[in-house]
C-alpha cells in the first residue's frame, strides 16, 4: 500500500458508501465532526431516507456538541461509486452484510479511490481475510465495526484481514478517535470481533429461551434494563464480577461460582476453566481496578447505577438551588455530579 494521502488529523472529505441504517449512522457523525461527507447508496429512495435520517439525528447531535463549521449542508450525494470515492480521504463502507457483494464492492472501491487512502467496512461479522481476496490493494482495507446508531455509541472496532498493510490499521483507529469515537484495536482477527461475540452468545440465549417457552421476550428484556445492563453501561462483565466475589475479588468469584459454568444455565459449550484461564481473568480484572480498591470500585459501580436511574428517567433528575434562589433542573448528566 503507497503511504496514506494524509494524517488522520488532516482529513477533511469522508466518503459513505451505503447510506442505510448504519451508513446514515456514519453520515450523520461526520457531519457532526465538521467533515465534508460524500454518500452513495444505489436505493432510488436513499437520498430522501438519509436526509431524513440526518435530521432526525441532528437534534441529539447539538445536544452532545457540533464540531466548527458542522452542518447537514455538508452532505453531498454522489451519483456514482466512483464518483462518490474519487477524491474522498477516508472510505466507509456500509453495504448489505452479504459476503459476496462485500468482496466485489470492496475491489471497486479499491479500484476508485485515491492510492493509499484507508477504506473501511462497518460489516458487522466477517472477517477482513474473507473479503478483501479481490481487491488490487488489500492492503489499505480494514474492518472499521460501529454500533448502532454510529452517532451516538463511541465504539469503533478496527481490524485487518492477513493482507491488510499493519500502517493502514494504525491510520485508521488513529482517525476514528480524531473523528470523535472510542476505539478497540484488535491484533487478530475473531468473527464477529469482540462485542458481537459477546452480544451473540447473549442473543443465543435468549433465542433459546424463547424458541423453549422459557421466558419472554419482555422478560428477557426487562431482565437486562433492569438488571446486569444497569451495569454494563460503566463496568464491563469482568470487573463487575469481580466484585461478585466480595473482597477476594474475582479470584474468590472464580473458586465459588466458576464450577456453575458447567451447569446446565448455557446452552453453549463453557471453556475449560483451567489455571491459566483463571489466572488471566484475575490479572485481567486487577488490571482493569488499577489502583482502586474494592470498596472504591463498589461505591463508584452504585453511583454509575444511580446516574444511569436518573438519565434514564427512572428517578428524577437532581435539582440544584441557583443563585436566583430557583430550582433548576440541570440539563445533562454531567451537570449533576
Ligand atoms: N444494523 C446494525 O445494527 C449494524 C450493522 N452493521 C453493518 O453495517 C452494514 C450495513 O448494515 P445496515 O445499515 O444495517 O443495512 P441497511 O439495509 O439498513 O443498509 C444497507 C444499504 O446498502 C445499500 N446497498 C445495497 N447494495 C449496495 C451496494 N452494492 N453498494 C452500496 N450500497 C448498497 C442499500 O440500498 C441500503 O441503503 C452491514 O455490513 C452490517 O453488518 C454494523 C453494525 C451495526
Ligand atoms: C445486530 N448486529 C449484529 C448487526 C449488531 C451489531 O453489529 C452492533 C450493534 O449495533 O450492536
């Protein structure tokens, strides 16, 4: 791969190539960053869907804050693939998950876009390997995978495929965070990354569940808003196992619940939970407390609880004495604290 045409901080021009849920997502977000966005979409209505997405997101996007210069007259809508790409920076793809048309689409815009510009796919599921095999330069293409709606979840999963250039990963995840959002970048490929693997296995789950008579729908839902997803939204699901196990933190939470793992709960083959297994997961989660105690992480873990209640509408948003002797009600979380 040539080096890139410029540094991630020097980009100006996004192209978004399939403008549906998630390509209208990616739309809306760098329009909202201050880039100047060119989309395609072949859907003879996408024009009219995307900027209607656009609108939509727009007031959520003043909340959380324009870039300079920011606006939805920023958006330009290609009447070609090629036209669309043709002098673009940065390349996001965002076509239907089907593997096929992933490959041949990818190699046109390999064969349209500048040399050495960084093309990215939101798929959600395949790996870079399977999709880059017809492409002149596999080596500029990565997997850049977003969570709906682009514009408002910061993560951004970035990985290559076996011939993706190492250079060409970097410059990505580097202009994700430029452009606003927070990045995991993985050294291997996994199916479905990270986070899908994880949402998969859950979604699993449920699925069976419901296909059994187990639960409901609303149960399995209620079960989440209700429950662990309270926390999920500040501490992930090792840290806050970790403080399952009391004082002796996840090592103690391993002794006493790991031999459950084997219990009939799942309907998935459970790990082997060998000491190496173990001891990953225990320096994992020290890793993650840093210099925080248990008791620390405890009481941070119950007010993130509390500020999610509260942002979520399920208690009433604090009330403040102004200098005016008025109640007010602050406006975003982060004036609460
Ligand atoms: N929906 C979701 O929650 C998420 C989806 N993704 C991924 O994003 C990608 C797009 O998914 P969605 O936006 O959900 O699908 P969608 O069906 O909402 O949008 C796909 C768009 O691609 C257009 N399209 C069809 N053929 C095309 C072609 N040859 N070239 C360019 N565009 C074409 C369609 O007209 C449509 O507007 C997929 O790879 C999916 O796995 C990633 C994260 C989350
Ligand atoms: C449903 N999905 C697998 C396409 C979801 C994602 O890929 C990420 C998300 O938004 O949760």
């Amino acid at each position: 791969m040539p080096s890139s045409p410029c540094a991630p901080e020097e980009v100006r021009r996004v192209a978004c190539v399939g403008a549906g849920v998630i390509g209208g997502g990616w739309v809306a977000h760098f329009l909202a960053r201050g880039y100047d966005v060119t989309a395609w979409d072949p859907a003879p209505d996408a024009e009219e869907k995307l900027r209607r997405l656009v609108a939509a997101a727009w007031p959520a996007l003043e909340q959380i804050g324009l870039a300079d210069g920011a606006s939805p007259d920023r958006l330009t809508i290609a009447a070609t693939v090629a036209e669309a790409v043709a002098d673009a920076q940065f390349v996001q793809e965002s076509a239907p998950e089907k593997l096929e048309l992933k490959r041949s689409l990818l190699a046109q815009l390999d064969a349209a876009a500048p040399p050495g510009v960084v093309i990215a796919s939101s798929t959600s599921g395949y790996p870079m390997t399977d999709m880059q095999t017809e492409a002149a330069d596999p080596g500029r293409l990565v997997v850049g995978h977003p969570f709906n709606p682009p514009y408002l979840i910061p993560l951004v999963e970035v990985v290559g495929g076996k011939r993706t250039d190492a250079a060409a990963v970097e410059w990505a995840s580097r202009f994700y965070k430029v452009a606003g959002k927070s990045v995991i970048t993985m050294e291997r490929e996994l199916p479905g990354f990270i986070a899908n693997r994880l949402q998969e296995a859950l979604w699993r789950e449920a699925l069976h569940m419901v296909a059994n008579g187990e639960a409901t729908v609303k149960e399995i839902d209620d079960s989440i808003t209700e429950g662990p997803g309270l926390r999920w939204a500040f501490m992930g699901p090792c840290l806050t196992f970790a403080l399952a196990g009391g004082d002796g933190g996840m090592g103690h939470m391993l002794d006493h619940f790991g031999p459950s793992l084997k219990s009939p709960w799942t309907r998935l083959e459970a790990p082997e939970l060998d000491d190496t297994l173990r001891a990953a997961m225990v320096d994992g989660c020290d890793e993650a407390a840093g210099s925080r105690t248990i008791a620390q992480l405890v009481a941070e873990r119950d007010q993130g609880v509390i500020d999610v209640l509260r942002a979520t509408g399920r208690l009433p948003r604090q009330r403040t004495e102004g200098t005016d002797g008025i109640a007010h009600t602050p406006s975003t979380m982060g004036d609460e604290k």
